[in-house]
C-alpha cells in the first residue's frame, strides 16, 4: 500500500531532510586524507543528537552505524571502521538518514578525496546528473519507471552501469515504504506518481558490469568486477506543482 502524505505530513518531513541535508554537507567537509570512516560516523552521530533527531540508520536491522560509508568499489552499505582510512584520489559514497517526531528523511552524495581521475569525476558527475534527471520525471501521472528510465538512459549514454540489486523506494512514517524505486526500466510502466507521494530517489552507477557481491559482514555491497561506485539520493515530494527536494536546507 502506497502512502499518500497531505500538504502538512510534507511540511513535516521538511524538518528531517533539512537535518540530513545540513549533516551530510557538514560531513562532507571534513573529508581528507587520512580521517577514518569511524571519524566521520562518529561526527555524524553527534551532530545528530545536537539536531535533536534520531538515527535512521543505527540499529536498523542491526546494522551498527549512523552512516553507510562505501569506498571505492564499494556500492552501498559500508559499514564505519577505525581501520578504513580514506586517501587522496579515493570516492566515498555517504548515505544517511534521519527521523524526527516520526518522520524520516533518506540522502546520500558521492565525494571526492583530493584529486581524482577524470573517469572517475565523470562517474561522480553523471551519478549526480541522473539523479537530477530521475526526480525531474517524477511527476504526477507519470509512472514510477519512467524515473529509472531517466536515470538508465542517462547511465548507458555516459558508458556506465545501473545497480539492479537495490532501488529507491517510499519514505515517510517508515525508512522504507512501497514503492520500490528502480533505477532502471521500460517506460509508461510501473505504478502511476500521484501527487503526495514522498520518493527516495538512489540512484548507484558502476564503472564496470551493473553486478554487485554482498561481503561476509552482511553488509557491504561491492561490485563483483570491483571497478568503481558511485551513489546519490534525494528524498522527494511529488506535488502538482513538480518534483520538491525535501533533503535540500
């Protein structure tokens, strides 16, 4: 069963995504070589509870952390650790999350540590750009593949590849609702996009083949090919007016 939000649950899912919005920025501006992903989770941990939010992530089914911190080849669902430092030239995908008096708020952003290869910068920027393509599809009376169409077609043109094994999806009440979102497929398919659906648009690109591995921790998705990942999200409000970025400050 879809959620359908009114005007005031939307207003209300503003506080979480402007929390997400503002960490993730903070986040990223203390990346350089050197930091450990356990740094950045822990930064983030407290900035969550100065917020007065509550961790999305942390204890979700018994995943550990605040923050999927995913290096390089790694897809989504990197687990923080005092040993994983980042270098120069490295991508670090951040995906986080909060809620607040129940409501959640989903967003991830790929970056950069220092100066990377421009292949990889093109990933960067084309995971980003789909991500921009995909929520400008989601419109009411649209149907929900038409937004992994955007963001396939953008993907292939570029030389790139789409994760099949995760999708976007529903957000509101819950971190995860229906519908799924993929990030790929025919469109004029799938459910219509009526107005005050809330959407976590995710889509994750690879360099190489679209197949990912998960790794004995349960967790961390890699690709099997192990070339590189990148990962961008933005929890979206459809209203009549267009596609409204929640996880924006």
């Amino acid at each position: 069963m879809v959620s359908i939000k009114s005007p005031r649950e939307i207003e209300l899912m503003k506080a979480p995504g402007r929390i997400v919005a503002q960490i993730l920025r903070e986040m990223g501006e203390m990346l350089e070589p050197g930091i450990t992903t356990w740094d950045i989770d822990r930064f983030a941990e407290s900035r969550i509870k100065d917020l007065g939010a509550v961790s999305a992530f942390k204890g979700y089914h018994g995943f550990p952390a605040c923050v999927c911190i995913s290096v390089n080849e790694e897809v989504v669902h990197g687990i923080p650790s005092k040993k994983k430092k980042l270098g120069e030239g490295d991508i670090v995908g951040l995906d986080f999350g909060v809620h607040v008096d129940g409501w959640y708020g989903d967003s991830a952003r790929t970056f950069p540590i220092g100066k990377v290869s421009p292949e990889v910068r093109k990933l960067i920027e084309v995971t980003e750009k789909s991500l921009a393509l995909g929520i400008e599809a989601c419109r009411v009376g649209s149907r929900v593949f038409d937004i992994g169409h955007a963001v396939q077609s953008c993907v292939e043109a570029a030389g790139f590849s789409v994760v099949r094994e995760f999708v976007g999806h529903g957000i509101g009440r819950a971190l995860h609702e229906d519908p799924q979102v993929p990030n790929f497929g025919s469109p004029g398919k799938g459910a219509v996009i009526k107005e005050g659906m809330v959407l976590a648009i995710e889509p994750m690109v690879n360099m190489g083949s679209h197949r990912v591995a998960v790794l004995d921790d349960g967790w961390t998705a890699v690709t099997q090919d192990r070339k590189w990942s990148a990962h961008f999200e933005h929890t979206i409000a459809v209203t009549v007016a267009g596609p409204v970025i929640l996880t924006s400050e």
